[in-house]
C-alpha cells in the first residue's frame, strides 16, 4: 500500500515478473486499461539508450510539458528497435477509497454476449471487465460450463455497494450466476497463458464473445484447445494453445481464417509467443498497410541507421 495513496495503473499479466522498460517496449497491459488506458497513456517521459550508446531524454516530467515530437509514444511497443528504454516518468492515479470484484458465469455465449451489450451500454462504470473461456476458469479456480466475466468497480464505498447491486441484476437478466471475488483473482489471469503459442487478437469489442466462438470453433477442427483471457471492454482476446499442430497448418486452420475475417472491422491478429519451428512458417504480425510500413520504416532508419537494434524483430522485418 502507498503511503501516498497514489498507484500505477498498469497491470499486464505476470506483471510482478517484468521490469517497466520491458512492459512499456511491449506495450503490455491488463483489464486496468478499460479505465487508465494503456502504457502509452501513463507514460510521460522516457530516458532511453540510442543505437549508438547516447543517452537521451524524450517527453517530459509533467503533463502540460509534452508538446512538439513525442519519443516517449514512439517507443512504447516498438519492442527495442528504436532505443533501449532506461527510465521513465510515469503518471499515477489515487488508489480508490473502496473497491470490490465479481464473478459473473454463463452457461453459453448468448447469455455472455447479451450481459456484455447490456453492461457496456449501461451508466455502470466498471475498472475493469475481464472474460474467461471455460478451460481459463477452470485454470483460474473460476469454474464455469461457458464464458465467465470478471468484474470490478472502485469508487467510494456506497457508490461501489450500488453498482454492485446493478451488476448483480444485469447478470440476472441475461440468466447468468454471480459471486462475490478478492482481490487476488485478478493476479491469476496470467495462469492459463502459460502455453507454447500465445495469439493476440483484437478487435470490435462488443464483438468479443463472437470472436472467442469462432477462435474456439476454428481451433476444435484442428485439434487444437485454447484457453482465452481478453479484455472484454477493449476488444482484446489472448489465446493460448495447447496441442499445437504445426507452423503452416496452424496458419492455415487458424490464424489466416481469423486475420481475413477481423479485417472488415480493422482488427489483427498477432502471435505473441511460439516456438522458432512455428514462426517460421506463420507470420507474425500479419499484413501492415505499406503507407505506414514506410512510415516505420524511415523512423527506424532515422534511430537507428546501422539496424543494430534488435534487428528483425518489429513489423516487416524492421
């Protein structure tokens, strides 16, 4: 507990194990998101090493300071290709005086999808909104015979007591159970994508239901389990994979069906984790618009213009 009262509202998966260089390089963030936003939102300035061992400062330490280029945006996600993040001046929030977590389970996607529209469209004003496939909530030790919700609010103590009751009745009407959490289920979400092959898709996040059904059903033809952890308010769905065929046929069974059909509503699909044998045969990061491929292109070379910096790894082999 701060004695300040003050937190960093950045909460990536497993994050007690990452250093803040290596969650800001990868842009890794967790259900806080839905209501503190991303790494790129909290980060204010950076200091960070360039390809040619100068040490340099970007951004600033307050937020009405940050005008002209902004470095520090630059270099949240580009995975160490631009410069190696050493500091950062981060914005913090208050830590809220009463806060409070629930379980909300479904029996099938209808019921999950229906209660998500509901909650999202609702005056409610959840912290965070996780969704658990079924295998997850079994890792979790939240069993559930469908999709399950994870649920926060944080507010004063009456405000958080009213919208609990809110949510409970939601939950009700689109005939799902809930229950009461601790704080501490939210650390375990890391657990179920503990897998060889992680995916990252992201995309319309009233869609997010749809999208794990399709994923489930794309990956039941090919053999392939998946346990899924999104960020239900965000659009964003992890997918890790167990009894993984290999590279090129996972390709063709699952990531090229979802990319095609996220396209229409510009969303991606991403492999996040995966041996060397499958990334071989599967591309990554998908296709990139050559406007802005070119764009990248340029910063890279402007960065760092020898490629020393982790050589290869970004988009488009930058």
């Amino acid at each position: 507990m701060s004695p300040e009262r003050q937190r960093l509202a950045l909460d990536p998966y497993g994050g007690e194990a990452r250093t803040i260089g290596g969650v800001l390089a990868c842009n890794a963030s967790g259900p806080l998101r839905f209501r503190y936003g991303a790494g790129r939102d909290l980060l204010l300035g950076v200091r960070f090493v360039q390809a040619d061992g100068t040490i340099t400062w970007g951004g600033a330490k307050v937020v009405k300071s940050v005008t002209g280029y902004d470095v520090p945006k630059l270099l949240v996600g580009s995975l160490g290709t631009l410069g190696v993040i050493v500091g950062a001046t981060l914005r913090l929030h208050p830590l809220p005086p009463s806060s409070a977590s629930w379980l909300c389970a479904f029996g099938a996607s209808p019921a999950a999808q229906d209660f998500l529209a509901a909650l999202l469209a609702s005056p409610l004003e959840p912290e965070r909104v996780s969704v658990l496939n079924a295998r997850a909530g079994l890792e979790c030790g939240m069993p559930s015979t469908g999709p399950a919700m994870l649920v926060s609010i944080a507010s004063d103590e009456q405000a958080v007591a009213a919208q609990g009751e809110a949510l409970a009745e939601h939950v009700r009407r689109a005939g799902g159970r809930v229950e009461p959490l601790g704080a501490a289920a939210w650390r375990t979400l890391h657990t179920p994508l503990d897998a060889p092959v992680v995916l990252k898709l992201a995309g319309e996040p009233r869609r997010i239901i749809a999208w794990l059904d399709r994923a489930e059903s794309l990956a039941g033809a090919a053999a392939i389990e998946i346990a899924a952890v999104g960020q239900a308010g965000n659009g964003v769905l992890h997918l890790a994979l167990h009894g993984v065929t290999p590279g090129a046929q996972l390709a063709d069974a699952l990531v090229h069906p979802l990319r095609a059909e996220l396209a229409g509503e510009g969303g991606s699909v991403v492999v996040e984790r995966a041996p060397a044998a499958v990334k071989a045969h599967v591309d990554v990061w998908g296709p990139m618009e050559p406007d802005a491929l070119a764009i990248m292109g340029r910063l890279k070379r402007e960065f760092d213009p020898e490629g020393v910096l982790n050589p290869g790894r970004f988009v488009g082999g930058l």
